[in-house]
C-alpha cells in the first residue's frame, strides 16, 4: 500500500474498507495488540486527532510549501 491516504485494511470484518472509514476502537486495537499493520491505524488515528483540533489543514498546508 504505497498511498496511506488509501490505504484499504484487508483482513477481518473490516476487510476491503479503507482506514479512514474504520472505528477508532478497531483501529486502537490494532495499535493495542501491535498488529503487523498497525502503522496504518497509528496514521489514521493521528490524522483524526489533527482534524479534530483543527490542526489537520495547517499541517497539510506546511507539506505543501
């Protein structure tokens, strides 16, 4: 999965969704039991944390100078 902004999970219930449409306590399970693809969850809940502080576009907008 070269783009995590797409990044698909591709194993158990959750199987073909995309980690930005995932619940946060599937993903900080995985982070928990530090799945062999946690890095995604880790992301994706980071990201979220961003957006709900408002921080998320200031970040996006540093990547982009």
């Amino acid at each position: 999965m070269a783009n995590e902004e797409t990044a698909i999970c591709d194993f158990g219930l959750h199987q073909g969704e995309p980690y930005s449409k995932l619940p946060a306590s599937f993903l900080n399970w995985m982070v928990g039991n530090n799945h062999q693809k946690s890095h995604y969850a880790e992301q994706e809940l980071q990201r979220r944390q961003l957006a709900a502080t408002g921080q998320l576009n200031t970040q996006m907008s540093n990547k982009n100078v």
